[in-house]
C-alpha cells in the first residue's frame, strides 16, 4: 500500500517539475516582433531589445535593465521594449542565475530624441573555450529581418 502512494506522487510530481522548468525558459518578452510595428511609428521615445543567442529551450534567461532598473527577461527570439524619456540612457544585459556563469555582462549608452527608438540585439560569441554575451545596436530594418 506505501509504495503505490510514493508512486503516484512521484508520477504527479514528474509533470509538475516538468512544467516549472519549461516555465523557467520563458522570459517576459513577446516572441511577435509584428505586434512593436505600431510603438515603432508612433511618436513614442523607446528602446527595443531583441535575444538571439542562438539557445532556445535553455533553461537561462536574460536579465535587461534600461538605467539600472530592470525592464523584464527575455528567452530566445523574445522583445522587451520600454518606453524612456528623450536624452542619455544605460541599457544592461546579464544572464541570469547559473546560465550567467562564466560570462561578461554588458551595457551600452544611448541617446535618443523625442519620438526616436533604440533597437538593440542580444548575442553570444562562442569560442572553444569562452563566451563572450554582445550588445549590438541595430538600425529599425534590420530589427525586424
């Protein structure tokens, strides 16, 4: 009898921690660059930030902060867009938890005018023995490719 209740919790406890870790793969950000068409021709000042890091289904997220503060995760091919006031800003990117260990974090300093946007991609340089996270400015074009 105690072992046909240890396995039918252990049956219901597989799909819940199969469901938290494929939850943990998904940030915040829309994976429908077409629904930021609208924010991009509108007179709104923003900054877009697009994950290419080419790891869809790791478990490792990207942390994006605009001034220090953070705007939300993002899984692969994931956008996180954030509406900011005209001058200078601090975009900053980092892996987060174990994903993050070993590589560099990165930010870049922008400055936009009323009604401009900052498109930005987040990429990750493998090499044989290290990784190198990149920050690459775009232009409104090569954002939505």
């Amino acid at each position: 009898m105690n072992n046909l209740k240890t396995s039918k919790l252990s049956k219901s406890l597989l799909p819940a921690i199969c469901l938290i870790f494929l939850s943990a793969c998904v940030g915040t950000g829309s994976t429908n660059k077409g629904e930021f068409y609208s924010l991009v021709d509108s007179d709104k000042t923003a900054v877009l930030v697009v994950r290419n890091t080419g790891y869809a289904g790791s478990g490792a997220l990207v942390d994006v902060r605009i001034d220090g503060v953070s705007i939300g995760t993002l899984g692969e091919k994931e956008v996180l867009t954030q509406e900011v006031s005209p001058g200078s800003h601090r975009v900053a990117v980092k892996f987060k938890g174990l994903g993050g260990v070993g590589l560099n974090d990165v930010a870049k300093v922008f400055t936009v005018e009323s009604g401009e946007k900052a498109f930005y991609s987040i990429q990750l340089e493998t090499g044989f023995l290290t990784n190198k996270l990149k920050l690459i400015g775009l232009t409104k074009d090569s954002f939505f490719e």
